[in-house]
C-alpha cells in the first residue's frame, strides 16, 4: 500500500527503505540498493494501455519503474515518485523553484525470494517442445490421419491448429509469464472464483501420472530385451508362445494364416509383456507384475533426480530427452524410405479423400487431436512460462514450438507408414490390413514386428524403443512441473524450502497410483484411463479457464498486460479467438464426446457399461473441484450474498464488439 507523505523541499531529497522497518523514512543519504526511488516530478500518467519510453517501463500500477520487472515483483519494490502542482502557466513542477511542495510516494520492499529462471532460453523452448511432442505424435496423428481421409485430413487439422490450438497455446504461455505463478495461485491475480480450476489441473495430472508412464514401463521391458542377437518378438518358439502363432512373411512358404493366427510379435506384447490373458477384465485385475514395477521403479527413479532441484536441472536433462528423438526420427524416416513397399505406405498415409470431410467425425477428431497434442490447459505452460523473464517474446515462442510439434506429427506419419507399406509388401496385404492396429499396438506389434524384419534388427529395436522412452520422460518432467510449481507457489512458506521432500512425496504417490496399471489386466486400467479419466475433464477445464480470462478478466486487460510484456497490443485475430472462438472450439469437442461416447474395446475385450459410469466419476472427482471451490468462496466471502453476487451480472461484457474490458470478478 503506498505511504504518501507531503514535504517542503528545500535541498535535493532522496530516499531509502530499511528492510526491516515497517515504516518508510527520507533520509538525507544515497540510496539504499534495493530501493528503487527515481524523483520524477508529477505523477505518471495512467491509462488502459502502457507506454515504453526512455525514462522506464510504465507497469499496470500506474508508476514507472527503471528496471524491467513484472507488475508482481513491482507491488514488492519500492517505487517512489514526487508530484508537484503545476504552475499557472501549465508547465509541471520542474519549472518552478526547487523548494516547492512535493508528495513522495513509496511502497513498502517485499522481502520473498526471487523467483527461479530457466538458465537459457533453449532450456525453455526444448522443455515446451519436449513436452508438446510426445507418444501421441507417433502413434495417435498418423492413425488418424490415415482414418480419416489421409491428405484431406491436413485440411481441418490446420484449421483447427490456426483457430483453437495455437491461440489456447499463447494465452497460457502469456498468463504464465506475466503474473508468474503456477494453475493455483495465479487465480488470485485474475478471478479468484475460479481458483478450483487449479485444484482441478493438479488432480487430472496426478491421474495422467498413474497410466502414462506405465506405457514408458513397457518400453524399457522392450528396450533391455533387445540386448540379444536374436529379438525375442520373431519366434514362435519361446514358453509364452501359443500353438496359433506363426511367423507370417513371404519368405515363409509354408505358413498358412487364418483369423486365429497370431504374429510373435503380438504374442509377445499381450502374454509376455502384459500378460493379459491371465485377467479376464477390469472385475478381475490380477496379480502385479514384479517386471513391470521394476521397470516403472526405474522411470521414476529418473524423473525424481531430473526435476527434484527445478528447472535449472529439467532444463539440461531435455538438451538430451528432446532432441535424441528427433534424431531416431530421422534414422528411421531414412531407413523405411529405403525398404521395399515403402511407397504403398506414403500413398496409402496422404492420398486424400475429400468426401471424409462431410463427416462429422473428421472435424471432432481433428480438433482433439491438436488440442491434446499442444496441450493447452494442463498447467504445465503456465509452470513453464512463470520462470521465463517478463520481457521475454512469449509470442514468437508459441508460434515456434506449436509449428514444431504439428511439423513433427506429419514427420511420424512417414516414419510409421513406410514402415508399414513395408509389411504389407512382406505379407502381400493391402496397408489398411497391416495398419488395423491403433493406440500402443501400433508401436509395440506392427513397428516392433517391421524392425525385427530388418537388417541390424537389433540396433534399430533399440533406438527406437529409447526414442519413445525419451518422448514419454518429457512429458512426465513437465506434467509433474505444473503441480509442483502450483503448490509451491500456492504454499511458499510451508514447501518453498523443501522442495526436494515435495518432488520426493509426489513422486512416491504416482507409482502407487501406477500400481493399478502394472497388474495383468494393466492394460485395461491404463484405456479406462485414457478415454475418460483426463480427457473430458481436461477439455472442461480448460473452456472455464478461457470464460474466466477472457470475460471476467477481460480481453482488453488481458491485451494490455501483453503489451507490457512485449511492447506490442495483440491484434484482432487473437482478440476474437480468444473472446468467441476458443470458447466455441472447447465447446464443440465436449458436445461431441457426449453425444457421440466412444466405444471403449481392447483386444478382445468390450468394457461392460458400468465401467463407463466408473469412467465417468473418475473423471467428474477432478473437475468437481472447480464448483465446489466456488461455493467455499461464495461462503466465506464477505458482505450480503446480494452484494457478492452482484459483480458476477456486471462483468460479464457485451458480445457485440467481442472485445470485452470488463474488470474481474473480485477485485484483487
């Protein structure tokens, strides 16, 4: 709060601030270091939009500052200012005697710790890019691709990208930047009603931990039994094996394959690695197995040592976790491109099918594909971008890293279907024969399948299956980054200081959670999760979080804290998206998702209905957090229910000019 003392000065004045007194005093001595007290005559101007000028950077509290900063720190820096009534002659006070009357005003220095910052820029960018490219880019974008019209299916998932994705991309990267705060306290700063929306993302991420990196657990049961010369998925002759498999290519004559016939590659991954045929189904989970928790140990073990400091060490770890795969894509992209049929399997993934357009379905898939592949609303941008410097360009950033990750799903589709078109041209089947597979099976029984067909099978097994470790450990260091850094920042004094304890704690709870998923019917588990528990939830979250910013908050103010940051007022393009587009884009994928639920089925297994329902509660235990925090605010507010709920009708803004600058809820 400003102390505004009036003084007649009649020698020059400056002024200091004692951190440990309760009350500014002016003293007649140079300046203390941490106060920043810059004499400047008349009070800054204010106003809607700030103004970059030689003499400082105007904040949103209406006073400049010589140092950039963002407004959070700014409130906790003494910032001084002396006003003078202006002459008769309209000039300021810096043309009449120097002994006039001046108001000084300072606020009190704050005494928290600086907030951590990325240790390059690079770190930041490949942590996003790590994070925004992961399993769903190999596998889910070229299966859909394919599925729905092949080239024609870039149509709608551009269109998509361009007016859904990329602005949710921005808005968070540029929240996350300029009120530096994690999902949970950042509410404080924009409509504190709707602080649950934090509790929410947490929750949701703590559920995406318990089944994602049970699919990491499976590629390292792969990659260490790749360490032999012959792979162990291209025999029928191992103890796991069933009279029905056969090994089935043209070089093998005398193999006749019928609808029970199964390839050693699927027997592998569904009675070694899962073992699912000793369960009969969610009712009947099995035993754990021992492998498979070794395994997951051994996942957690890295991620605990890789984000336990923060992102000064997240930061140096995806120098490796974020670029190797990139550079197993590109081996692989050379070696399919060379194999024999490879170029069925590139016709088969672009030949476009225009009257797929027509369909509904298209358009939905599409718009979840990006959605969930930029990753809008899991807390993580917010994480990240909190630790950017508040000038940083937050702008160019989201264009850069949301153009590489769309670039890098289309880079998959050939690293996946020339492969593919190889395997059809092996058994002598049409592509859509070899690519029935979808989800997980597409990569441990199809790729895994072609990879022990090749020369030097053993060296592209294991590249490939580190590749997808990497790409799953990118996303584990920052889903668990945005809960960290939202309890941190949400309880200061109690885990700031141990935060090693905190990571460790967390970390102890998802491979418990992850328990579940690592039984004989796991796999069922780790569906059950995927179709229901983060997705739906996920989508709602993040429709409330753009309500709140965009009609609360307000897009104009929104703008202006942009234009601080960057120097620059965003343009109408992503004024719209955010006000009515976005909205409406959120909007259509949840109508679709009800009025079209999907038919859950792996292997040969369909999830009886009241596994939709147990579906269901999972999912509505995250989100219910957003209501209830609200009825808890509403309770414990003060004044009239009337006087509360009056605010709530009187800012929500026009839809005429779909510009909205309403002021938020409850005002800070």
């Amino acid at each position: 709060i400003p102390c505004i003392y009036t003084q007649n000065l009649s020698s020059p004045l400056t002024t200091s601030l004692d951190k440990g007194s309760k009350q500014p005093e002016a003293q007649e001595e140079e300046p203390h270091e941490n106060a920043n007290l810059p004499l400047v005559d008349g009070f800054a101007d204010r106003g809607p939009k700030s103004v970059v000028s030689g003499s400082g950077q105007q904040v949103s509290n209406g006073f400049t500052t010589s140092t950039p900063q963002s407004p959070r720190e700014a409130l906790g820096t003494a910032v001084g200012a002396v006003g003078m009534p202006p002459t008769s002659g309209g000039d300021t006070g810096a043309s009449a005697p120097f002994g006039g009357l001046r108001t000084l005003v300072v606020q009190q220095t704050s005494l928290d710790r600086p907030r951590e910052t990325w240790s390059k820029k690079m770190d930041f960018l490949l942590s996003v890019i790590g994070y925004a490219v992961d399993l769903g880019n190999v596998w889910r974008f070229p299966y859909i691709c394919y599925q729905n019209g092949g080239g024609a299916f870039l149509l709608p998932y551009l269109l998509m990208a361009v007016f859904g994705g990329v602005p949710l991309f921005y808005m968070e990267l540029a929240l996350g930047q300029f009120h530096r705060s994690g999902c949970i306290s950042i509410w404080k700063h924009i409509c504190p009603i709707f602080k649950g929306i934090g509790f929410a993302i947490c929750i949701i991420a703590l559920y995406i931990a318990f089944y994602y990196n049970t699919i990491m657990a499976w590629a390292l049961y792969y990659l260490l039994s790749s360490f032999r010369p012959t792979l162990p998925w291209t025999t029928c002759t191992n103890s796991w094996n069933t009279v029905n498999c056969y090994r089935y290519l043209s070089s093998d004559q005398n193999v006749t394959w019928s609808n029970l016939s199964t390839s050693p590659a699927e027997e592998f991954y569904t009675r070694q690695v899962l073992q699912v045929h000793l369960s009969s189904g969610l009712h009947q989970l099995g035993s754990v197995s021992w492998q498979l928790a070794l395994c997951l140990l051994f996942i957690f073990t890295i991620v605990y040592f890789s984000i336990w400091k923060g992102v000064k060490t997240s930061g140096k770890v995806v120098w490796v976790t974020a670029t190797f795969p990139y550079l197993v894509l590109l081996i692989l992209l050379i070696r399919g491109a060379t194999l024999p049929g490879a170029w069925r399997g590139v016709v088969f993934y672009l030949k476009p099918d225009w009257q797929k357009l027509l369909s509904t379905t298209v358009w939905i898939d599409a718009a979840a594909q990006i959605f969930f592949s930029l990753g809008p609303g899991f807390g993580v941008l917010l994480a990240f971008a909190s630790y950017n410097p508040f000038h940083n360009n937050c702008y160019k950033d989201a264009l850069v890293t949301s153009s590489v990750n769309c670039l890098t799903s289309f880079l998959s589709g050939f690293v996946i279907f020339t492969v593919l078109g190889y395997m059809a041209e092996m058994r002598q089947q049409n592509v859509d024969v070899v690519a029935k597979d979808a989800g997980p099976s597409l990569l441990f029984i199809i790729y895994a399948e072609a990879i022990a067909n090749m020369p030097a099978a053993t060296f592209f097994a294991i590249i490939f299956f580190l590749m997808i470790i990497m790409l799953g450990l990118d996303s584990t260091f920052a889903g668990l980054e945005g809960v960290i850094t939202a309890m941190l920042d949400e309880f200061p004094r109690l885990l700031a200081k141990r935060r090693e304890w905190f990571v460790f704690g967390l970390v102890c709870v998802c491979y418990l959670g992850a328990l579940s998923t690592l039984t004989y019917g796991g796999a069922f588990v780790v569906k059950l999760f995927e179709e229901y528990a983060t997705g739906p939830a996920v989508i709602t979250v993040v429709l409330l979080e753009v309500i709140a910013v965009s009609w609360f908050y307000g897009t104009s103010r929104f703008c202006n804290d942009i234009q601080v940051m960057l120097g620059f007022y965003p343009g109408c393009f992503w004024r719209v998206c955010w006000v009515a587009i976005c909205p409406c884009f959120l909007l259509f994928i949840i109508i679709s998702f009800l009025a079209f639920p999907p038919e859950v089925k792996l292997f040969n297994y369909t999830y009886p209905p009241w596994t939709t329902v147990l579906g269901y509660c999972i999912g509505v235990s995250s989100f219910i957090c957003v209501p209830s925090y609200m009825v808890y605010y509403l309770l414990n507010a003060k004044g009239t229910f009337k006087q509360v709920q009056t605010p709530m009708f009187l800012t929500i803004p026009s839809f005429v000019s779909l510009l909205p600058s309403s002021h938020s809820l409850f005002p800070n």
